[in-house]
C-alpha cells in the first residue's frame, strides 16, 4: 500500500460513521457532513447510481445530476421539487438586479498578462524591486496608522459566557460583538437608520444588529447574498417585518432599488472575499448618486464597517483602488503577485498538515523546517518571518488603496484593528462615515 493510500486508510478510520465518507482531495480530508442511517455519502457527493433488483422497475429510484447544476445529484422522483428550491436556480428579475452593475472598469485586459504567473518562477531581481516598493509604501502611509479599537457590545456578553461554544462559535461571536462594538463607538446604532449586510451568509452579525435595534423607531436590517442558506440566524428575529433577506450577487446590486424604511443606510460585513469587498464599495458609492428615476428615492450610506479578508481574491478589474497604485508604480503585473503574496500573512508555516505534524515540536529557527518551507523558497530568498511581514505589508496596501477610494468618494474612512490577532488573522476592518455626517469623526 502506497504512503498516501495509507495516510487516506487511517483517515477513513477516524472518520466517524456518521459523517460522509467521501474523500476531499483538495482539503485532504474527507467530508464533515453527516448522512443520513444507513448511508455513506451526503446529498453533495452521493454517486450516480443505479436501481437495485427490487427497484428496476422504478426509475424514480436512481439518483441523477441536477440540471442547473451537475456538481450535485437528486432523486429522480424530487427532482421537481429540487428544481424550485436549488441554490443554482435563476435569480427572480428584481427591479435592484441590473448585471453587471460593479464588475469594475474596462482596463481589466491589464491585468490578464499577470494572472497566470507564479511565486516560484519570479525572478529574484523583481521580487527584490517589488518588495522595495511595498516597503516605501507602506513606511509612507500605513505604518503606524492603524489603531487598535477593541469593543465589545454588552448585548453579547451573555452569549459569550456560555460554556457550550467550541472554539470557532466562539471566535465567530467575538468578531461579531466587536464590529457591534464599533458600531456603537462610531454612533452608528442609531434610529430611523437601515443596516445592510453584504455577503451576510446565515445572518448572525445580522440577527444581533437587529436585537441591539429592536426598541428603535423606522430601522430595519436587510441580508444580500447570493447564495441560499439553510439554519438562517435571521429566521429567530421576533419582528419579521424590520429583516429582509435578498437574494443577489454584489455585483448586480443596485442599492437605490432596494425598499427600506429610512434614508439613512449603514453597510455592514464580517466575511466579504476579496474582489466582493470592492464590488461592495462599488455598490455604496453608487447608491449614494441622486437618482435619475422620479420613482426613486435617495440611498445615502452614512457609514460602513467591513471587515476585511481574503485578499487573494482580489482582482484587478473590480479592484477599486487602481488609480492609487498606479500612481506609485504597482504595475497589473504587481497587483496580482501581491495577491498571491498576501497569502503568506496567513499561511503559517507553508508545510502540509502532514509535514506540520511531523515538525510542530522543532524549534521554528531549525534548518530542517525552514528548508521545508514552500517550493518558492529558494527562488524568493526570504526568511518565514520575512515573508509573513511581506504578506501582512501587501494586504495593508491593497486596504489602503481602498481608504483613498472611500476618501475621494466623500467619506471620512481609516484601518482599525477591531479585534486582536489572537481571535484572527484577519483582524483589520474599514471604517467610514460620509462627510454629510458631521457630527461623527474617526
């Protein structure tokens, strides 16, 4: 038996017979889901099969591909029913739906010369002369700026004491009561105000937005995501008329269509991937113009808090804050190494989980794990901790690419750290407040 083989036998071993015993190559594991009694694979990855026997004269029995979207199978009698509720069903032609809306400029063909390219075929030469200009900008703008704003709202305090949280409820529920907190420390919790959360998957920075208004007058809290989820937060809001979930992608939003009781809008996220962050910018910015439409009213977002996270997804065509690396030299080319560079921030040691175990007890300073670091290693000529700092520095830039977007829209807008390091890695949030808001500084 081969050594990977063997690695996936004693993986199939560990895995617990309620959980699908399908093998994620990808996350070199196997599935998490759990299935129902008597099976082996959950809905995702059960196999196209065929009736048995008993039921061959019963074609409702086999298990075919969705058409709307062949990654996954049903039951050929629920079919259907699957059909009315599958996540990749069309979207409903909305009146806020217009395609297309933020996908970003028309230089994108920039940035197609560099989107193949890869850390380890990077010459030395001009990863010497990119990382001397991430150097010159960040000591320019970003180092020092960055302040540490650790709230915590009391409406969770409660929550967070229960014992029965794991760690990862835990570190959730922590982000969520301090982007709560800044709301509240930036005079954002306010009344006759609609709070949007962008990319708001199962709704829980939602749901608690929604109990720290409950006594306001004219708020209400509106969900968009492009995805349908199940086990929604939002559903156990007492007062369902003050919650609407929409179903759109960012990309086609038009805010100013979008019904809600005040004028007054405040745009929130916890997890927005990359270029959704930008096309969330995006959004706002155009949402803030006065509307051609007599039937429509104006959708002013007064302040926006997004936390911010992966940034290898970022791409150069709904990138917002092209104009300001273009001015200090970052090149498309530039952009998109940096979007592999940030991954180092985050990445740890760049070994395998295996090779992690097999070293987790060496000192970090040791030969042996350094030289089993990535497979760029020997091109980039970095040390771990130099790389991290590298990763950390091409992240804040691309941050701060998007402040002077905010700035040059209007808005009063900085970096905060609003959570520490040890909660997540991804601890840096956006904050801003429209210039129209006076009385509010950051």
């Amino acid at each position: 038996m081969s050594e990977p083989e063997e690695k996936r036998r004693k993986l199939r071993e560990e895995c617990e017979e309620s959980r699908c015993q399908f093998f994620v190559t990808r996350k070199k594991r196997f599935c998490k889901m759990t299935v129902a009694k008597g099976q082996k694979f959950c809905g995702q990855h059960e196999p196209i099969s065929k009736p048995n026997e008993k039921e061959m004269g019963n074609k409702s029995a086999e298990r075919v591909p969705c058409p709307l979207d062949p990654k996954h199978t049903v039951y050929a009698f629920k079919l259907n029913k699957h059909l009315k509720i599958c996540n990749a069903r069309p979207m409903k032609n909305e009146n806020y739906i217009k395609i297309g809306l933020h996908n970003g400029s028309d230089d994108e063909e920039e940035g197609a010369t560099g989107r193949n390219v890869k850390l380890n075929e990077l010459t030395c030469d001009y990863v010497k002369t990119l990382t001397k200009k991430i150097n010159e900008i960040y000591r320019k703008y970003i180092k020092d700026t960055i302040r540490n704003v650790f709230r915590e709202h009391k409406l969770l305090q409660e929550e967070l004491a229960k014992p029965e949280y794991g760690a990862t409820s835990l570190k959730h529920l922590k982000q969520t009561a301090a982007l709560l907190g800044c709301l509240q420390e930036y005079n954002l919790l306010l009344p006759q105000t609609c709070f949007v959360e962008f990319g708001a998957g199962k709704g829980q920075v939602s749901y608690w937005i929604a109990q720290a208004i409950k006594h306001f007058k004219q708020c209400s809290v509106i969900l968009v995501d492009k995805a349908s989820h199940r086990h929604k937060k939002d559903n156990k809001v007492e007062d369902r008329d003050t919650v609407t979930r929409i179903r759109a992608d960012i990309a086609n939003l038009d805010l100013s269509w979008v019904p809600h009781r005040s004028e007054s809008v405040v745009g929130v996220s916890k997890h927005l991937c990359g270029a959704a962050t930008d096309m969330t910018l995006r959004c706002i910015v155009a949402g803030n113009q006065p509307p051609k439409e007599t039937n429509r009213k104006l959708c002013r977002t007064k302040g926006i808090l997004i936390a911010l996270c992966c940034h290898h997804r970022c791409d150069w065509k709904t990138f917002v804050g092209k104009s300001f690396l273009k001015e200090h030299g970052i090149t498309p080319k530039d952009f998109t190494v940096m979007t592999k560079m940030v991954s180092w921030a985050v990445c740890g040691t760049g070994m395998s989980r295996e090779r992690r175990k097999e070293v987790q007890t060496a000192d970090e300073s040791d030969d042996s794990v350094e030289n089993s670091s990535d497979d760029d290693e020997d091109t980039v000529k970095m040390s771990r901790k130099e790389k991290e700092e590298i990763g950390i520095r091409c992240k804040r830039i691309l941050d701060y690419a998007r402040i002077v977007y905010l700035r040059q829209n209007h808005y009063d807008a900085s970096l905060i750290n609003y959570v520490s390091r040890d909660v997540t890695l991804e601890n840096v949030c956006i904050v801003a407040v429209h210039e129209s808001n006076k009385s509010i500084s950051i």
